[in-house]
C-alpha cells in the first residue's frame, strides 16, 4: 500500500522540532508528479530553520480552495530505552505501526497526500482548488510555521475556503470524534515581591507565598464563565511554582507562578488579564505579570466542510462522529484566521507523544478514502 509506505518513510525521518529531517521532500516529490505546483516557504533562523511546504493544484475560479493542513515534526522520544523498538525504525506488531509520529501525525500527512495526489489525477480538471500546507514547527514554539505561512498568504492575497487538519481526534476508533473548534490558551507568568529574611524572624520580612495566597485561593476558585454550547467553562490552572533558596531557614524574597488559561469564546485575553489583575490588586500582592497569548479560540459551525467531511466519515465508518473541542491547541487557531471553515480529523490519539506511539495499520486505507471523499464532496 502506497500510503503505508510513504508513512514508513515519514517515520524513519528523524524530524524532533523544528527538524523536518526530509520528510516535507519525499511529499513534494510525490505531489510534484502528481502535478502540484509546490513551494518551500522556509522561515526562521539559521540554528534552528523551519520546514514549510505549500502545494496547490487548479486555477480556482470555477470553484473553492480547500486545503489539507499537517506537521512533519514530532516531540522528543524520551529514554530509548523504554521504547519496544527503535522510535524512528517503523515497526509491525500485533496490526499496528509504531515509531514516533505514527499518530501524530505522519499516517495522516501521508494520507492526506495520496488523497489529494489520487484524486487530482482522476479529476484533472476538477473545480476550485486543492491545497496543502506542511510545517515543521508545530510541536515546538510555533512562531515560524504555519503562523508564518498564514501571514505570507494573506499579504499575497492568498484565499482558502476550507481548511482540514489531520490532527489524532479519533478516541476509541476511527471516525468517532472531529474537531470543529478549539480553546483559547492564555498563560501568565506571576512574579510575586516580597522580601528575603531568616525564618525566625518574619517581622522583617515578606514571605511572597503567605502574600499570594489569599489571592490564589480566589483565583483557584473564580468561575472565569459557563462555557456554552461548543465550548466547556474556561480553565484556570498552575503549571509551575518556584520559590525559596533551598535553605529551610530563609523566608523567600520573590515567588514565580505559571498560569494557562484555556478559554472559550465566551471570554476575551483581555477580559481575563483584567479579571486577574482586580483579584491580585483586590488582595494587595505586590507582583507583576508578563502574559503569552498562544492562540484565540476558534469555531466552525455546520456548513459545507462539516457536511463533505461528516458524510464521508459515514459512508466509510458507518457511524456519525461527535462535533468536539476539547483537547490542546493546534495550528487550526492560526489557519482560522485565514479559512472561515477550519475542521481537524486524524487517527485514534490514545498514544500520542507516548513511549511506543502506534497507529493501526487497518485505519490507513479508510482515512485515505475519508479524506478524498470530503475532498470530492467538497468540490463538488
């Protein structure tokens, strides 16, 4: 199988972020036969450049552009040790593949790409556009991939209708679950003053815990909104504190918490850097704060991507998946402000950025046939 074996190479391909370690070749070679029109949109400095791969088959008048999205970069392996087998030799045991980005995501770029390569040379001269964007900066900082082939699309003028991420969004089987929307993510990184002193003295100190947390138990506590009928209640949580010399006798001068809010449509970064910064004021905790905007939230509501890709998910499942946005981040937040209708589909994710991460063998031929028939459906 074509398919299987171009994901065999992808995973041989060492590509830990932001190395694309030849994996965006082996896909241009394969759709420039095809007969895309493929170009290397390479960002990033020279220590640590970005892969990017933008490919388009068809004029586009006569109809609308829909784009495949995915990433050729894939997390640390963590200790080789614990792996069954070499996490970049692909391996068969038991039906299932394994080595690093087998789930997230190389069977679906490889799916994706003869999708769209089998479809073109069948319909030659099919309406509207067919498209595909690769990086290799999803996993790491995301300044220089898909943010970066966004913002150069727009100042060419560029359009997308749809676009269709092959992000792991399957939980028990293939097809069960896609994405048409995801949180927001916020994070903050709280320094609270106080001042340094012996312990047995804390007259002449201000320890910066014993100042944050009357604060922090209203934080922990504040419910930011209720979420509504695509999207949970935002999410406030503590990622890392850091504080003290290590000595069991000295009071801490300054304290540092990490903060992520994942966030629905229903709230704004501005309207929560606001409602933080009333509680710290409210309970007098001398800080500041530097804030990371990662990502907006995004949504699709139903409409002609969620019609092609749902109907094709049925015609080869047999089952109707859940609309979802739970989960992470992903590069949907960036193409969202590029392609109004943004969906994410992809294999079972139960192993990702796991030690010994598979993908079944069997759900390679079928995702394959989805993402043509929502291609097809779409165009049509």
């Amino acid at each position: 199988m074509q398919t299987l074996r171009l994901a065999e190479q992808l995973i041989a391909c060492r590509s830990v972020t932001p190395a694309d370690a030849g994996c965006q070749e082996l896909l241009a070679n394969t759709l420039s036969a095809a007969g895309f029109a493929v170009e290397r949109l390479d960002a990033g400095p020279p220590d640590a450049r970005v892969a990017n791969l933008w490919a388009v088959h068809g004029s586009g008048p006569a109809g609308p552009t829909l784009a495949f999205a995915g990433h050729t970069d894939v997390v640390p392996t963590g200790p080789l040790e614990r792996w069954t087998s070499d996490p970049f030799v692909p391996s068969h045991r038991n039906g299932r593949l394994y080595g690093r980005g087998a789930a997230d995501m190389k069977a679906a770029v490889a799916a994706m790409t003869l999708a769209a390569c089998t479809f073109v040379r069948a319909q030659p001269m099919h309406p509207g556009r067919v498209a595909l964007l690769i990086t290799s900066d999803e996993e790491g900082p995301a300044l220089h991939g898909t943010r970066h082939v966004v913002e150069l699309l727009q100042a060419r003028g560029e359009s997308i209708d749809a676009c269709l991420v092959g992000e792991p969004t399957s939980v028990d089987r293939l097809g069960d679950m896609v994405k048409n929307g995801r949180r927001g993510t916020l994070s903050g990184r709280l320094t609270v003053v106080g001042r340094q002193g012996h312990i047995a003295y804390p007259q002449l100190a201000a320890n910066p815990l014993h100042l944050l947390a009357p604060a922090l138990a209203e934080l922990v506590t504040t419910r930011w909104d209720e979420g509504n009928a695509f999207f949970p209640p935002t999410s406030w949580q503590v990622s890392n504190v850091h504080a003290g010399t290590g000595a069991l006798n000295v009071i801490p001068g300054e304290l540092v918490l990490d903060f992520n809010f994942r966030f629905s449509t229903e709230s704004t970064p501005e309207a929560l850097q606001a409602r933080v910064q009333a509680v710290l004021q409210r309970h007098g905790v001398p800080h500041h704060i530097s804030w990371t905007l990662g990502g907006e939230p995004f949504l699709t509501p139903p409409g002609t991507l969620s019609a092609a890709l749902v109907a094709a998910i049925q015609a080869e499942c047999g089952l109707t998946p859940e609309l979802s946005t739970t989960g992470g981040t992903s590069d949907g937040r960036f193409i969202a402000r590029l392609a109004p209708q943004v969906m994410e589909f992809g294999v079972v994710n139960a192993s990702i950025h796991q030690i010994d991460e598979w993908v079944d063998v069997d759900a390679i031929k079928p995702l394959v046939r989805i993402y043509r028939g929502a291609l097809e459906r779409f165009l049509a």
